[in-house]
C-alpha cells in the first residue's frame, strides 16, 4: 500500500546496497524535495544502490526465462522424441503377442488384427494420458498458488519422467509383459498431472517474471519453439526409429530427465512471499489467509497440532479460491475460445488426405502444404506477431486492448482460412485459403495473455490449468465431430469433400460472434505489483518497470536481495484506475453536429466524451460506407454490411433523428424539425412520384412547404442549443436544372437509391422476359444509362456490367445479346481527376468488357416512354424511358441513374444566408475596423450574411474550419464557435477534393482541435492526399498515386517525393489494393467480417439476385 516499507533481509551482508523505501519518496501530487548539500548526504549512492540493484533484478528475469525456455523446449522435445519409437515398439509387441512364439523379425505385422489392436493402444493410452490433468489440474494449479510454482512443476516433470520409463521397461521385455501394461504409466502421471500441468505451470512462470506489455510476445515464441521442435525433431525420431526405435527412445527419456534436474537444480521460485513493514510484524502475514467465520476453532487448533493434516485442510479450503475463478464472466467466456482454437491443430490430421483426394496429388506431394503452412506458422509466431505487439504497444494500445486486437484477428484468419480450405474449387485458392488459416495460429496464446489479468494475481496458477484443461477439453470433443464430417466428405465426395474445414470454419464464427471479447475499459491495464482483494493481499514478483501503458500513479519501487534462489519483488503502492466518470454537462462544453456522414459521424465518434457532450442531429440514423454503396447495388453486399447506426452503445453521443431548418447564432440555438417517419430518399418513398422535386437529399430531408405536406408529415419544431456547432450536412446531385431529371432519375447517394438501382435492374429484366413484350421494348429496357463518369458512375457501370455479365445472362439466356451499359458525360474523358494515362487505361479496358462509353454528349432531357414518340409522357414504370442527348437525340433506358457532381442543399442555399443580427459575443472582425460592433440598434448590427463561395454556393470558411460572415461593406467577422466540413464548406486555403477522403481527415483534424483546444495555436488545416482508387470491372481496378511536387536544391525545378513509386497501378494489383483499403476503411470489425466473408461467397456462389 502507499506508503508502506519494504523490509530486509536479517541475511543480508553489511555491502548489500540501501535502497530507500517508498515511504521515503514522495508520493503523487507531491513535490520532490531538491537535493541537499550537506556532503555527508547519501542519496547520490542510494540512487547508483537502486539503478544496479534493478540491473540486477533484470538479469536474473532474463535468466529465468532462458531456464523456463529451456525446460519447455526440453519437454516438448521429449514427448515429441517418443512418439514414433513408442509406436513402432508398441506395434512391434502386438505383432509378436499376435503371433506367438512363431513370430520372427520378417513377419507382416500390416494385419488387421495388429493394426486394431494397436489403435485401441494408442486412443487408450491418449486419453489416460490426458485424465490426470483434466481430473486434478486445478488442484495443482491451486497447489502452484499456494505453496509455488518450483515443487508443482518439479512434481510433474519426475511423473512424466516415470510414466516414460514405466512404458519403456513394459515395451523392452514384451514377452514379460502385456503390451497393455503401459496404461499403468497414467498412475505416474497421477503425481503432478502430466503434460498438461507441467506447461501450464511453466507458462505460469513467464508470466510471473514478464511485463503485462512483453507477455504475449513471450507466449508466442514458446508456441513459436514448440512449432519448430515438432518439425525438426518429428521427422528426424521417425527416421532414426526405422533404423532402430531405441535410439529415439532413450534420447526422449533423457530430454525429460534433463528437465527435471534443470528445475531441480537450476530454477528459481517465482512465487515470492513478502514480509511485512516493520509496523506489522506481528500480525499475520500478508498472503496468509484469515479462517473462514464458519470454521470452528476447536478443530482449527486440532488440525495445527498435526502438520500433515493442517497441509491437507488447508489445500481442501482452497477449493473456496474457486469462486474468483467463476466470479469472472471474462474468464469464463475465454476458456471455451481456448477448446475452439485446438481445432486448428486437429486439422491436420486430415488436411494431407483432402489434398490428397480433391486435386489428385500424392499423399508425398500433398504433405508439403502441411510442411508449408508449418513455416507460415513460425515466421508469424517468431516474428510477426511479436513485431505486431510492438508496433501496437508504441501506438498507444495498452496491453489488453492489443491482446484482444490480436486475438480478433487470429480467430477471423482462422474462420475465413478454414471456409476457403474447404470451398476452393482450384489449388491456388486452397494455398491462399491455407496461408489465410495458418496466420491464425496466434489464437491461442493471445487468449492466454487476455485472460491474465481478469483474475487475481494470487490466482494465475489456477487459471492457467484451468485453460489448459478447456484446451484438453475441446481436444477430446472436436475429435469425433471432425472424424465424422471427414468420413462423410470422403463418402459422398465432391463439395463435400472439404466438409471438414467447412465444419471447422463454421464452430469458430460461431464460437467468435457467440463469444463477445472482454471490453477494453475493464482490462487491468498497468496493474501495479501489489493488489489487494477481500482478505487477501498478492504481490507480482520480478517487475523491473512499470508499465509505459499504464494509467495508475506508482510510486517508486523498493528492492531488496533475496537467497539465490530466488528474487525480491519490487513492491510499488498504486491507485487504482476508475472508469471515467458520466456525463456531467455543468462542466462540460455542448457540441451539436449537424449531418450523419463521413464528416458528422466521423467527427462525433473521434471528439472526447470526457470533454464534450456531443449530440448529432440528422434526419438519417445511420452513416452509410459510400465507397462500396455500388456493391450492395449489384447485391454483392447486403445493405447493412455498409451502414453503421448513429445511435450505439459503445458510443457515448446523443442522437435526434431530425433535419435542421435554421441556426440563430446570436441565441446559439437551432430550429429542428423532427423527420422520424418523414418522406426522403433515405427509404421508398411515401408520396407521389411527382413530389419528388421538393426532395433533395439525405441530410435535410423533405424542404417542401405546408401546403406539400400530408398531416402525418408535419414533424414536431423545437430548438437545440450549442455551445459549439459543426455543420456537416454534405450536398445532393447536382441536375443542372436538366428536364424531367429531378422527376424521372435515378440518384446515388444513399442506401435508399442503391435499393431502387437494384430492384430496377431486376425489373428490368423480369418486364423484359415476358412474353408480350417486344424486342425493341426489351433492347430498351435492358439499355442502363449511367450519366456522370466521376468514381462513382464509373464504379457503378462497371459492378453493374459485372453482375448482368455473370449473374443475369446466364439466368435469362435468351436476352444475352440485348443487355447494354452506357456511361455519359459532357467532359472529354472518364476520370478526369486522374493522370491521362490512367483514363485512357480505364477507357480502353470498359469498352472491352461492352460498357460503351459516350463523352463529351450532353443530357437535354428525360422523360418517360418510347423514343421518338409524341406526348404526353405519363410515368410507367412497365415501359421506358428516353434519354434525349444533343449528339444522339432520343434514346431508350430501362433506368437512368444520375451521378454527376454536387451542389448545396436547401439548408445551405437558403437557411444559411442572411442573418438578423450579427453575434458580437461570438464573432470576431478580422480584417480592420472595430473591435467591437455598435449596439444592437446600430449600423453594423444589421446587413451581415454568411460568406459563400460565388460560383457553387459552399459556405466559405477559414483555415481551421470556422464560418465566416461578411458585411456589405465588405468587412469580414469569423464565427468562433460555428465550423463547417465536408463537401458543404470549401477553406479559403485551398479546397481539398470533394472526397470522403479528404472529408474524413478534416473530421479527424477538427475534433483532435476540440480534445487538445488549441485551435488558434495551430496551423492551418492540410490535406493529405493518400491516393485514388476506381474499379473498372472484371477485378481491374486503377489507383492514383500521390506524387508531391517539391522544388530541387537549387529552384530550377520540380521533382517528385516519391521516384521510386509509379504514378499509378492498374489491373489486378490495383484492383488488390483497391478490396484491401475499402475493407480496413470499414468503420467496425462486425462489417468488415461480414463484407470479408460476402466476398469469398460471391466469388463461389455469385451474388444475391433477389429483388425486393
């Protein structure tokens, strides 16, 4: 506890440094005292006593890793060394009891009767091996906890070393004893627990001595050793076992021995027990537990008097250490992840027949895959994994958080790698499948680091081979469940041959949606050495460091020598971190955000909680991943794999489902108008087909008057006040008052009009397909128009070309020659905001693929009904519509879809225009005259409107993103608390490209401005163009890369920031490049699963054709 004293050692010699203790260092929120200049002071050698006394302390944990490493890799070696001689003598004695005193060394033991007699050995002697650490491994783990890790671990090593002898004495005299007699080893293995014990105990160890940060990464590369045991000593034991299986056979006895001797001789006890301060010595030491209240203290007293029985009463009390074990919901929804994730291993065993069986290699070929993946599996758990938690510690993460990002990850490799094993149809696919799952293989001790500080540090032993049973557990369950879907794959054949994998793949998404990791916030992070519990109080040994993650205070630490056997912990008193408090909106600053897209959501979901209460306002509850709105167009994606909702529990943001009508910035308020079940282009509309021209986009809603609105229409009006307001309502397609645009197209904004593209299309095809419909009316119907050839109509007609090309034709084959693609625009080229060579590119390659491509014509008009036909034109949705072009004329479509450029929204065009009165108490003049402005009466407080940009209407805003009002004077004030983002605001530093790009980077950047609210100390905002992406269709895509021009030494001229980059990429490494950005942009990991796994199904199954 603060303030507390470490005590020393009676032993130690008189040139043992002094350290002082903590209660001789100031504690959090006190000032160190300056040194003295007494010349008899001491604290410079004080300071040199504790730097080397730490020095110290980080040897000996070095050096108790290398032993812990040691004896591991001395373990496994030896189980892995005795596999294959055991089995060949094991078979050897069943050949010879079968045959009997006829048997000779040239006889088959290849028969049936050998080869069953000889699997009933080995399943049997399996399990037996297994039972002891299933049966008793709680009782050892406990048994770590109390009296150390050194004797359990010992204990389980000299029972192992038994059981191998006892098999290996039944196995030399076979005709002595039955070969059946090697079972018995299990009463050895009684003594300690066996293997399963033995490396839940050394896990135990390391984490005992390492850093909550270093943790995983140590797991890693004991998981990383064990690998490289198995594929180095595996086939070696089984070649020398051929040649002689006694060899292998003393060489794994001697590995276990040597292990034994290591901890015997060589180990230290980790599991240290502290003395008291001076001030408490006597009373009962600190990890001693106090009798329960229900215990009698007559037999109490009875149980002391007799040593052994007081030993054995206090280990059945332990059973009472139990309840934090189940207390832990964490705990409990981690073990049963630890039973899934031996799946991976079990695999194995079948993966060389199924390669084997699907694409006719030799069992010899097909084991190079396994030997494959082997390697994969060692570079990630010696390197990459290792490297990853590094990288993820020296950004932030705490070692939680990066335990539980690591462990995501692992279990997604390994449901997605399992799916695409068993559903590749060809051998590369099955490599990439292969790849996929064997990068998973860090599940496991990723869990196992996750798991630790959800239980008290008193505990770890019983967790450990808690977990270590659920492994075991999970092993002895998945094993008939595998056998059976492989025995039924191999029968039936076909897909069905990869029923294993399918199987596998199915348990872990299961087992990963079913099984919610634990939250960030209730992870220990930083947990200080002394922890305190009911009655109990528990030290972590062996720290050196406080953890750099970590949010508690900790004074400095006190350490003192100990015996060579074993290491002082260093004792730190610390405060434990509370979760951040709830709102409080008395202290805290109102920040209202108008919109819910890329600028609104991203800006709400980046500003601190514990700063700001933040409230949203939008008439769409949802924020919608618009770079792959084409795909759930084509139904390569389900609507809502791109959607995230406003309203989430993670999230601590308010959310009003309304449309903002106008903002008086002298009250600081907003006027909003409740759109709950309002009419928009958000859902299938409620109203006419001819009302749409009074709607205009997502953001704002229906802008129509009264007289337009239905009774149930009219939303409820109420204001909003701010102290803050950021607006970032977007904008809508830009029709250039174009006839019959508004009324009769089709727009692409939001999920509502990908909806309406895809019910069209099918329609489309459907109307087509009847037998009453003629063959002009069909080439119509299956003409889809595409005007504007920006990203996103590009992007449009080509998933659309690719969905009709692969899915539509080959379901309606007698309309293969009729379906047509045509992409309009009035500039010269698609693309424009690429390099020329890029749009030629893209040009070339879609008309390829039958998109025909018409720039430089321009729309006139568009309207319902035949070509060439006289009015009027009612709209009928059973027919046609006709495009009139200036260079073509008239021309049929079955749908017109309207991706062109931008233009303000109503509430920008309208509701932010003139001011009634100028807001002297939050604007600022900035380009001469007052400081202040007149009275309310007076002059200057009238005439000011909201400065925009002349030619598209954009509100114009500074450099950090601040609105700005101007006079008709032409004197300029900037609103200090109203700010504007996204495509609606255009800085007059430079305007980055309407992108959700650049959207999203100023989001980011004005909210880091809020947290930090050094907005005015700060330069202006500055773009920073990470590339552009476009697919052209048949998996080619293009991909602009950024190339800032920056002047030479000289001044003569330009050169690029990057000469060893291209300008871009084209085809399928673009098109690469192109799925992997759009899905690590996806906002949460639920999406991005799903949008992972809707793409390995299309790419086998095809897309969803379904019109609803």
């Amino acid at each position: 506890m603060a303030g507390s004293s470490a005590s020393v050692s009676p032993r130690d010699s008189p040139s043992t440094p002094k350290v002082r203790s903590p209660a001789a260092t100031p504690v959090s929120g006190q000032q160190t005292p300056l040194p003295s200049n007494d010349p008899g002071d001491d604290r410079p050698d004080d300071h040199n006593a504790a730097k080397l006394a730490e020095k110290a302390a980080q040897a000996r944990v070095t050096h108790i890793w290398r032993l812990c490493f040691t004896i591991f890799a001395l373990l496994h070696a030896g189980n892995v060394v005795l596999q294959p001689p055991l089995l060949q003598l094991k078979e050897l004695s069943s050949c010879m009891s079968y045959y009997g005193p006829g048997w000779s060394l040239g006889r088959d033991c290849r028969v049936d009767s050998v080869q069953d007699e000889l699997t009933t050995l080995m399943k049997w002697q399996q399990l037996l091996d297994t039972a002891p650490g299933i049966l008793f491994g709680a009782f050892y783990g406990m048994a770590a906890d109390r009296f150390g890790r050194r004797p359990v671990l010992l204990l389980s090593l000299i029972g192992i070393t038994l059981a191998a002898i006892w098999s290996q004495v039944v196995l030399f005299w076979p005709t002595v004893f039955s070969t059946r007699l090697t079972w018995i080893s299990v009463v050895f293995l009684l003594f300690g627990g066996g293997t399963l014990v033995a490396r839940a105990i050394i896990f135990v160890v390391v984490a005992d001595i390492t850093p909550e940060e270093k943790r995983a990464s140590k797991f890693f590369r004991l998981y990383g050793v064990a690998l490289l045991i198995d594929m180095v000593l595996s086939p070696a034991s089984g070649a020398l076992a051929s040649i002689q299986p006694w060899w292998p056979a003393r060489f794994g006895l001697i590995a276990f021995v040597m292990s034994v001797l290591t901890t015997l001789l060589v180990l230290p006890e980790t599991l240290v027990k502290p003395t008291l301060p001076p001030s408490t010595q006597g009373q009962r030491t600190q990890l001693e537990e106090e009798p329960e209240e229900e215990d009698d203290p007559v037999i109490y007293a009875d149980a002391q008097k007799n040593t052994y029985w007081w030993h054995v009463r206090k280990v059945m009390s332990s059973l009472r250490t139990l309840r934090f074990l189940i207390a832990s919901r964490q705990v409990l929804l981690l073990v049963p992840l630890l039973s899934v994730g031996q799946l991976y291993d079990q695999s194995a065993d079948f993966f060389i027949n199924y390669v084997s069986r699907r694409y006719g290699w030799r069992l010899s070929q097909a084991s190079f895959w396994l030997t494959y993946r082997n390697v994969v599996n060692l570079v990630l758990l010696s390197t990459i994994l290792p490297g990853v938690s590094t990288v993820l510690l020296r950004h932030g993460f705490n070692a939680g958080r990066k335990d539980i990002w690591i462990s995501r990850a692992s279990i997604l490799c390994l449901a997605v790698g399992a799916f695409v094993i068993g559903l590749a149809p060809v051998l590369p696919i099955m490599v990439t499948g292969l790849t996929i799952f064997a990068l998973g293989h860090g599940f496991v001790p990723a869990v196992l680091s996750l798991a630790t500080p959800y239980i008290e540090p008193g505990h770890i032993g019983l967790l450990y081979t808690a977990m270590t049973i659920g492994e075991a557990i999970g092993k002895l369950a998945n094993e008939p469940l595998l056998a059976g879907s492989f025995e039924l794959g191999m029968r039936v054949g076909g897909l069905l041959l990869g029923l294993p994998f399918v199987a596998t793949g199915i348990m872990l998404t299961i087992t990963a949606v079913s099984h919610d990791h634990p939250k960030c916030s209730t992870y220990r992070a930083g947990r200080g050495n002394d922890v305190v519990v009911g009655r109990h109080r528990a030290i972590r040994p062996f720290s050196t460091t406080n953890n750099p993650n970590s949010n508690q205070a900790t004074t400095p630490s006190t350490t003192t020598t100990a015996s060579s056997n074993s290491i002082t912990p260093t004792v730190s008193s610390f405060s434990q971190a509370h979760l951040y408090p709830g709102k409080d909106s008395s202290k805290k600053e109102t920040v209202l955000v108008l919109g819910s897209g890329w600028g609104g959501y991203i800006f709400s979901r980046k500003i601190s909680p514990k700063q700001h209460d933040c409230t949203v306002i939008s008439p769409r509850s949802y924020f919608v991943f618009t770079p792959l709105l084409t795909d759930t167009a084509a139904g390569n994606l389900d609507f809502s794999s791109i959607v995230e909702p406003m309203r989430d529990i993670k999230s601590r943001v308010d959310f009003i489902q309304a449309a903002a009508r106008s903002v008086n910035f002298k009250k600081k308020t907003v006027l909003c108008e409740a759109s709950i079940v309002k009419s928009g282009v958000t859902e299938s509309p409620r109203v006419e087909e001819t009302e749409r021209t009074h709607e205009e986009g997502p953001e704002t809603g229906a802008m129509r008057g009264k007289e337009h609105l239905r009774s149930w229409e009219q939303g409820q009006l109420f204001e909003i006040p701010y102290d803050k307001l950021v607006i970032a309502v977007g904008c809508v397609s830009q029709t250039f008052a174009t006839p019959g645009v508004r009324e009769n197209a089709m727009f692409f904004k939001d999920i509502g009009d990908s909806r309406r593209v895809k019910r069209r299309v099918r329609e489309c095809f459907e109307l087509a397909a009847l037998p009453t419909t003629t063959e002009e009316m069909q080439r119509h119907l299956l003409h889809f128009a595409i005007v504007g050839a920006g990203p996103t109509g590009t992007e449009l007609a080509a998933t659309l070309r690719d969905f009709v090309n692969s899915n539509m034709l080959q379901l309606y084959p007698a309309l293969k020659d009729k379906a047509k693609i045509t992409l309009y625009d009035v500039a010269p080229t698609v693309l424009s905001m690429f390099d020329k060579s890029l749009s030629q590119y893209a040009i070339e390659t879609m008309s390829k693929e039958g998109i025909d491509i018409r720039t430089s014509h321009h729309i006139q008009g568009l309207r319902w009904g035949l070509p060439n036909t006289e009015g009027p034109h009612e709209m009928d949705p059973k027919g046609c519509l006709t495009l009139n072009t200036k260079e073509q004329g008239d021309v049929g479509v079955g749908i017109c879809v309207w991706a062109t450029g931008n233009t303000m929204n109503k509430f920008v065009k309208y509701s932010l225009n003139e001011i009634d009165e100028f807001p002297e108490g939050s604007a600022k003049l900035i380009n001469g005259g007052q400081s202040k402005v007149k009275g309310r009466e007076g002059p200057d407080s009238k005439g000011w409107h909201i400065k925009k940009a002349s030619k598209v209407g954009a509100l114009l805003v500074d450099g950090h993103f601040r609105v700005q009002l101007e006079h008709e004077n032409g004197r300029v004030a900037v609103l200090q608390d109203v700010f504007a983002i996204g495509d609606n605001a255009m800085p007059e530093t430079g305007a980055p490209p309407a992108t959700a790009q650049a959207t999203s980077q100023e989001a980011k950047w004005l909210a880091d401005r809020f947290n930090r609210g050094d907005i005015d100390q700060v330069p202006s905002f500055s773009f920073r163009n990470m590339g552009t992406l476009a697919y052209i269709g048949s998996s080619n895509a293009l991909m602009q890369i950024p190339h800032e021009k920056k002047k030479e030494h000289g001044g003569n001229g330009d050169r690029r920031r990057n000469p060893y980059l291209p300008e871009g990429l084209t085809g399928r490494t673009a098109w690469l490049v192109w799925k992997v950005a759009y899905l690590s942009m996806s906002i949460s990991w639920r999406n991005r699963c799903r949008i992972l796994f809707r793409w390995i199904v299309n790419r086998m199954f095809g897309s969803d054709i379904s019109r609803f």
